[in-house]
C-alpha cells in the first residue's frame, strides 16, 4: 500500500515535470536552429553576401532618399519664413499709427517676427528695387503707404493657417491690402507632399523586390535540400519542425540586409558631410546634415526583420507542401 503511494507521487512528479521537459527542450531546438542557421550563412560567405547586398541597397534607397526629405525641411526651416505677408496701410495712417499698430500686432500668438517700414522707408526700398529712382523723385507727395511685414510661425506656415491669418488681417480698420503669394506657399508644399508620397512609393516597390529577393533565395535552398526534406518527412517531422530553419535564414537575411543599408547611409552622410558643411559656411551658416535617429534605425532594422521573415515564410508555405514522400 505504502508502495504503490510511493510510486503514485513519484509518477505524478513525473508527470508534472513532463511539461517543463518539452518547453525546455522546444526552446533549445529554437536556439539550435537559430544558431545553425547562422552558421550556414557562414560558411557560404560570397553568395550570402551578395543577397544580403542586394537587399540592403534596397532597404537603403528608399531610406536615404527620406533622410534626405528631412535635412531639405531643416534646410528651409521646417518651411518657417516660406510664406511673407505684406499689410499695406491706408494713406491716411501715419508712420506713427503704424508703428502702434505694428506693437498690437506683434502680440498675437500666429506671429513670429513683424518688420514696420514708415512710407519714406517704403519709397526707398521701392526706388531701390524698381529702377525708377530718378522718375520718382520728381513727385510732389510720397504715394507709397506705411507697410507692415509679417513672418508667420512654424504652426501658422501651412497654407489653411496662413489663409485664416490673412482674412483676420484683413478686418484691421487702419489696413487697406493684405497680400500673400498662395500659389508660392502651395507649390512649396505640394513639392514636399509628392517628395513624401515619392518615398513612400519607391520604398514600397523595393519593399517588394526585397520580398521576392529573399522568397527566391528560400525557395532555391528548399529545392538544394529536398531529399533530406523528404527523409524528415519520412521519419515523422512536421511541417512546422522542416519550416524552421528556413524561417530563421530569412530573419537572418532581412537583419543582416538591414544593417548593411544602414551602415551604406552612414558612410554616405559620412562622405557627403564634408562638402555640405563647407558650402554651408560660405553662407555663413551652421548647417550639419543629420543621420538617422534611434528610432529610424529601429525601424529600418525591425522592417528588414520583418521583409526576411515574411519572404521566407512565402516561399516555405508555397513550396514546402509540394515536397511529400512517395
């Protein structure tokens, strides 16, 4: 009696550790495989490289060219100073009044900056630039008003801000014409839209040659391991089981694709930095190009991982069925 307990505990002991046996056992195959896997791409140094070259200067084009998209926006400012308006007073406001009028309207939150130019600046500037100075001086009264330049902030810049900007101006009793140039501020914009839409097209196409890069590379690593598939088969493997190793090698094509893009944009910007800071002096400005931040690399590396699994994971699904004992 005591010893059919005994045995009784000792079973369900047993049974109880049973599980913990197979986790352990499923994680270790996974460690296995995912190191092999590795190692095959080792010992095939050329052809791999190759793939994964050709996968990385897919996954760094379309990268670069977004890279590049930002530096333009910080290049123009984040396209703050892209749009001037231009508040011409009534002739009856004098450069007083202007100049109180310019005060109040400094205070408003759309505003950056204000510029008043009295009406003999704006006479000046106008002879200046119009080329009939001399024409001009001829009259009896100055027929320029007082105007009044205004830079909208960064959240203002865009084209229905600055619209609504403008018709508030337009109410100013002491103003007689608010002008802006729509069609500069819109055609700026609309050039950013199609650059950002141009990315996300180019960036999709390559996304796809990177599929069919790796799916292709699977699928001919299938084909070169097909006895042996079949002799897995044969002893009881299932699919899940044949499917692993190949699922890994495509992580391991899309990881190490997209290191490679990312350490192409690097040297890139790295042989680009040099003549872009000397230009940027002789226009007296600071202007560094800026390389991809923490969260670009992690998701230009967690696309590549991404790209690989799901090639890989296409090819094994399509060809790994047709594959069966006879």
């Amino acid at each position: 009696m005591k010893q059919s307990a005994k045995e009784n505990t000792t079973r369900g002991a047993a049974d109880a550790s049973r599980p913990n046996s197979r986790f352990t056992a499923y994680l270790l195959n996974h460690v296995q495989v995912f190191l092999s896997s590795l190692g095959k791409l080792y010992r095939s140094p050329l052809s791999n490289l190759m793939t994964i070259a050709v996968i990385g200067i897919a996954m760094a084009f379309p990268s670069g060219l977004y890279l590049l998209l930002q530096n333009l926006q910080t290049v123009s400012g984040g396209w703050n100073g892209a749009a001037q308006i231009s508040l011409f007073a009534k002739l009856s406001v004098n450069d007083a009044r202007a100049a109180e009028l310019g005060q109040q309207l400094r205070l408003m939150p759309e505003i950056k900056s204000l510029q008043v130019l009295s009406r003999d600046e704006a006479m000046t500037e106008f002879q200046s630039l119009s080329g009939f100075g001399e024409a001009l001086d001829v009259l009896d009264d100055n027929p320029l008003p007082a105007v009044l330049i205004i830079k909208p902030t960064e959240e203002s810049s865009t084209p229905a801000q600055i619209a609504i900007l403008v018709e508030k101006l337009r109410l100013i009793p002491e103003i007689e014409i608010a002008q802006l140039d729509m069609q500069w501020v819109k055609r700026l914009y609309t050039i950013m839209e199609i650059g950002q839409r141009g990315v996300f097209t180019i960036a999709g196409l390559l996304a796809l040659a990177v599929l069919l890069t790796v799916g292709n590379t699977i699928r001919l690593d299938i084909q070169s391991r097909r006895d042996e598939i079949v002799i897995v088969k044969l002893i009881g493997a299932t699919n899940a089981f044949i499917r692993r190793p190949f699922l890994y090698t495509g992580f391991w094509y899309g990881i190490l694709g997209a290191t490679m893009s990312w350490i192409m944009i690097e040297a890139s910007l790295g042989f680009l930095s040099g003549p872009v800071q000397h230009l940027a002096g002789l226009y007296n400005s600071s202007f560094t190009l800026s390389t991809l931040l923490w969260q670009d690399t992690l998701i230009l590396l967690g696309s590549g991982l991404s790209l690989g699994l799901i090639g890989s994971w296409i090819a094994v699904s399509r060809h790994l069925h047709e594959i069966e004992p006879r």
